[in-house]
C-alpha cells in the first residue's frame, strides 16, 4: 500500500466538522460563503437539489437567532454518521480555515 495516496494525508472527518463548527461559532460573517456556493450550485441545476435547500435552511435558521446558531453549530461538531448523507453535500468549501499542521 503506498502512503501516496491522498486518502492517508486526509482530515479526519470529524475532526473536519469540528474545525468547520469552530469557525462557523467564531466567525458567522462568513456564512455568505456557502450560501454563495448553495446559490450557485442551485443555478447550476443540480440534479438532486435537496440537501443544498436543507443546508440553506440551518443556515438561516442559523442567522435568525442564537438559538439556531447554537443548534447548527452542534449539528456541524457532532459526529452525527446519520448525517453523513447531508455532510457529504457540504457548501463550507472556501472557508478560510487553516490546515492543521502534519
């Protein structure tokens, strides 16, 4: 087996949504970030649109009260594999978050 293979250097994934959830609670101005990305994968005529819509709702939801930022930051923290189907259709790529160092 040859440690080339991306897959060995990749974040575990929780650690990932942690790192995403941490960011999200310290800097919300961000969040036109993936809801840019949601607008324009939505334009793109995605096939199966619902889980961008479902992220768009958290996301609102979110942004309406501290409450919801509160329960959204969690849901992204929690290692939640039910949730896996959601996770895998992320729109916080472009967040300015550091890579972890090796």
């Amino acid at each position: 087996m040859s440690t080339e293979d991306h897959h060995f250097r990749r974040e575990d994934r929780s650690i990932h949504w942690q790192r995403i959830a941490e960011h999200m609670a310290a800097h919300p101005e961000d969040f036109p970030i993936p809801l840019a990305n949601i607008e324009r994968w939505l334009a793109l005529g995605r096939v199966h649109p619902g889980p961008l819509i479902e992220w768009r709702s958290k996301i609102f939801a979110a942004q309406s009260s501290p409450e919801e930022m509160t329960r959204l930051i969690s849901y992204l923290a929690a290692p939640n594999h039910d949730a896996e189907p959601l996770k895998s259709c992320s729109p916080f790529v472009g967040l300015p978050i550091l890579t972890p160092s090796a």
